[in-house]
C-alpha cells in the first residue's frame, strides 16, 4: 500500500491531543496516551503510544492512517507591514532618451572630473600622511597643529564634492557647539553624506572595522580617530557604545557624528534606530540631508557604487540640502530608557522629512541585496522591517536569509509570490489530501498565493507551536517503533523520499536531511524540522510508508 493511498482521506487531530498527553523525558515522545475519535469509528485512527516509548498504530479497517494535527488555530497573526521600500533606488536602471543624451552630452566633463577627484585624493592623502607622521596613539585627542593640517584634506574633500556636482549646498540652522551637544546623529542616504561631514565638522564617527584596511579610506578614517564596530559582533558593539560615551565625555575629542541607521537608504523613510547614540545620554543635535532630484535619485540603496558614482558624474549639477534641528535634551526616564530617547530623536528628525517611520534594519538591506542576486523581482515583500520580526518572533538576519534562500528554490518562476502548484509541487504533496491543508497554514490571506512575509512568519510560528511541537514527538515515535535503539534510519528515509517526492524542487532540502547522519535521535531530528516546518508533511508521508515495510 503506497503513502498516498493511505492519506486519501482528511485528516483530523483530536483537541485532547493539546491537553492531555504527557511525556517521556527519555525520548521527547508521548509516554502514555490513547486518542479517539468522535464519530464514524469505521473511519477513526488510534495512535497508541505505550510504555516502552514505541507507538504501535490500529484502526477498525486495519490501515495505517495517521492522526495528525494540520490546523493550528493558534497561530499568531501575520505581523503588519510597510509599503515603503526604503532601500530602492528609484532610478535603479540606466536608460531613456534623457539619459543617453545626457551622457554624451557630458562625458566631456566626466572626463574632466574624474581627472580632478584623482588630483584631489593624491593632495588629500599627503596632507593626511603628514597630519599621521609618527602618531602612534588612537586613544589620545589628536593634537590641535595635527587637526590644522587636515585642513588641506577637507579643502580636498570639498574640491571632490564640487566634482560630483555640489557647486553649492544649501544649509539651514547651525551646528551647535560641541560643549551643548557633544553628539550629532543623522540620517544616512548616500556615500557622499560622511563627506561633507567630514569637510564641514571634521567629526568623530563610528564605522566598520571592514573600512580600516581600504586604500585611501583607511587612512582618513585614521586621521578622524573612527570608532570602530563590528556588526555581527555583540562584544564589539558593547566596547563602541563604552567608547562613545568616553569620547562624548572627554572635551579634547571633536563632536561625534553617528547614523543611527546603521546603513544607507533612499530617503524616503527613517528606518529602525541603533541605541549606541543614546545610550550614553547626552543632549543630541539630529541633522537631516536631502537630495532633491527629478531625474537621477543619487541614494545609494539597491545599486552598486560602480554604476553609482559614473552616473552621478554625469549630472552637471546635484542638489544636497542639510537642515541642523533644535539640540534634543533627554529626559531623567530617556536616560535610563534609550530606545524611547531614540524614538523621540527619529520622530523628531521623520517629521522634519515628512516620511514615515519603519522598523526596517540592515538585515532588510540583506535580504534586499540578496533577493536579487537570487534574480528575484522588485518587491517589497523582499524586505520583513527585520526589527519588528526581532520584537515579535525572535528572528534573526541569518534565519531570514535561510528562508530567503528555501522561498526562491519554491519560487522556481521567480516571480516572488508562490503558487498553489509550486508550493505543492516543492512539497511533493501534490496528490496528498496534506497538500490543501498544508498551503492553507502559509497563504494566511487567502490570495491564493503565498509571498515571502507568509512564508516567513508561518514557518516560525508553526515551528514554535505547541501543537507542531507534540506532531514532531508523535511523527519520530511513529518512525522509531521498530528500532530497538530508538534511532531513525536514515537510509531507508533517503530510500522512500526518491519514491514519494520525485521531481520535487524540495528534494534539495529533504537530501540534506538525509545527509545529516546514518542515524538521527530525536533531538536532531526536533532541531532540523523546526528549522524546516514544511518538510514535515512529506516526511509524514515518508514515515507511514517506513511502517508498512
């Protein structure tokens, strides 16, 4: 009897299932419960799970059903979403009579540019070298003739601005003094932003320790004594926060700037704040930067400096406004509360833009960035606002990506919102009465489609659900009744997962699996399907056919 035969029928779960089985530490299975039907018991399934920790299956008509648990309806909602894409660049593509005409009309000056930026970086490295000659110690203030010298590179520095088309910036307000407001935060939306702040304040920042060991860039970030991070590392952010706060404190270091967002964006919102500006607790000028266009918007998001800066090259003139806002002095409750600080500082500088505030992070720009590599299309559904998804599901960028990953290899027309047919099709679950049930648990709106948000925020909720959790115990107990060592074998799984999910998009994943090890315990095999929730249903199929053996 093949497992598609078997599961011809809907399959129910029993609610007691939720409230009165127990466990047996031992294995992680049910130790002791009997479930029954209310109804027709032509048509009931009793899943036995005796002593000794093994499940032994019965039915009236003496076929092996399985009593499975498809519906949670305890499942959280789906986590609201923004509209806004607050990494794409809205002139992502080169092309258009406008453009081409620009081009050649100015490639003339492109020419004439990038001659003069190689000027200015060659005169800017020497002032910078001689300003560094023989200073050895990063953690002291640089001394005041050493900060002179480095005139000559900001004088250089706007000379490169000037190549870029900022023959002028317009600045509204005035920086207040370093002694009222130690600290500067702004939004970040280009390459060029640290440019200008380092010509019109020349100030301390916080930057990638990844920056140090760039041509050129390492040398300047030396020369403005950077504070350096390294994202992925939480006793390298910890160390950054102690040293902002150090320098804030200490009058002889120039102001600090920091971007808050800890990435680039196009402009058209203020995502998520980092708490390294607040934590310290000093007053907080914010300064926003705009850059009005028409037709080529310069933010550096979703497109490569390579095909960036020749375009921007090619714009006779760029626009860059800076608006210095009113110093923000923390409250005694801000002080002891840096995120509601931070709330207050983002409002602040968002209604100074008039864009909304989104709870996107530079895990979105991650997955953004990926998304296309993957040849997936434009979408917003590409990015999750990643601190939301922290907040209410505890979900990390590398998991996001992981997902990101299993969703294009479903997705197989890349078209970013999965069908019916893929999904199933990827599942092998095509003639399974599993498939509708299965599809149903992820199109949470009921599009008829499933798109990467569903995805994602079913996976991790089904995974954490206490209802999936007890399948899980049930399915490996199912699987193990007869080995005496309470291991599953993975040969014979590998063996029937080639019959039931032939042709299956999903066999890449269902083959790693396999691959984990001869033998899996329950423990590994837990770990592994709450990582991969959609695999249980062709596994269950799997395992029905391992028992008929």
């Amino acid at each position: 009897m093949g497992a598609i035969d078997v599961l011809s029928r809907p399959l129910l779960l029993d609610d007691r299932l939720h409230d009165h089985d127990s466990v047996n530490p031992s294995l992680g299975c049910p130790s002791s419960s009997r479930f029954e039907e209310e109804g027709n018991s032509t048509d009931m399934c009793v899943v036995d799970v005796q002593d000794s920790g093994r499940s032994a299956v019965s039915s009236a008509n003496s076929k092996v059903k399985w009593w499975s648990a498809w519906e949670f309806k305890d499942l959280p909602p789906l986590p609201a979403s923004s509209p806004v894409d607050p990494f794409r660049n809205s002139s992502y593509k080169f092309g258009g009579a406008w453009e081409v005409f620009k081009a050649v009309l100015c490639s003339p000056l492109l020419v004439v540019r990038v001659i003069l930026i190689g000027v200015f970086l060659f005169l800017g490295f020497l002032c910078t070298k001689l300003a560094l000659w023989r200073w050895e110690s990063d953690h002291k203030a640089m001394p005041r003739w050493r900060r002179d010298i480095m005139w000559g590179t900001r004088v250089c520095a706007r000379g490169i601005l000037f190549c870029f088309g900022f023959h002028w910036i317009q600045r509204i307000g005035r920086p207040a003094p370093r002694e009222v407001a130690p600290i500067l935060v702004s939004n970040h939306v280009s390459f060029i932003d640290p440019m200008f702040y380092f010509f019109e304040l020349f100030p301390t920042i916080v930057s990638s320790s990844s920056h140090n060991d760039r041509l050129f860039v390492g040398t300047i970030i030396r020369s403005m004594q950077v504070i350096p991070v390294d994202r992925l590392s939480p006793a390298s952010r910890k160390s950054a926060i102690a040293e902002i706060k150090r320098r804030a404190m200490c009058s002889d270091f120039p102001r600090l700037l920091l971007f808050p967002e800890a990435t680039t964006t196009n402009g058209k919102a203020l995502i998520s704040f980092k708490p390294g500006a607040f934590v310290p607790g000093f007053p907080i000028q914010p300064v926003v930067v705009r850059y009005p266009h028409v037709h080529f918007d310069l933010s550096w998001g979703n497109i490569s400096l390579k095909s960036l800066i020749p375009r921007m090259l090619l714009q006779f003139h760029n626009f860059m406004q800076v608006h210095y806002l009113p110093v923000i002095y923390p409250s005694s409750h801000e002080k002891s509360h840096p995120a509601d600080y931070a709330q207050r500082v983002r409002y602040a500088m968002a209604r100074s833009l008039n864009v909304p505030e989104t709870e996107h992070s530079y895990g979105d720009l991650l997955l953004s960035a990926r998304s296309l590599s993957l040849k997936m299309p434009f979408s917003t559904s590409f990015t999750l606002e990643m601190r939301k998804m922290d907040t209410q599901l505890q979900l990390t960028d590398a998991d996001a990506l992981y997902y990101l990953e299993k969703f294009s290899i479903m997705n197989s027309s890349r078209s970013g919102q999965l069908t019916r047919f893929e999904f199933l099709q990827s599942l092998g679950l095509t003639h399974s009465p599993f498939g509708e049930q299965a599809f149903a648990m992820f199109d949470r709106k009921k599009h008829e489609f499933v798109t990467f948000q569903e995805f994602v925020a079913a996976s991790v909720s089904l995974s954490r659900n206490a209802s999936f959790l007890k399948l899980l115990d049930l399915t490996f107990c199912h699987a193990v009744h007869k080995n005496s060592n309470e291991m599953l074998l993975m040969d014979k799984v590998a063996t029937l997962l080639e019959r039931n999910c032939a042709g299956s998009t999903s066999k890449v994943l269902v083959d790693q699996f396999c691959k984990q090890t001869d033998r899996m315990d329950h423990a590994t095999f837990c770990l592994y399907l709450k990582r991969n929730p959609e695999l249980i249903f062709p596994l269950s199929l799997v395992i029905l056919s391992l028992n008929e053996e």
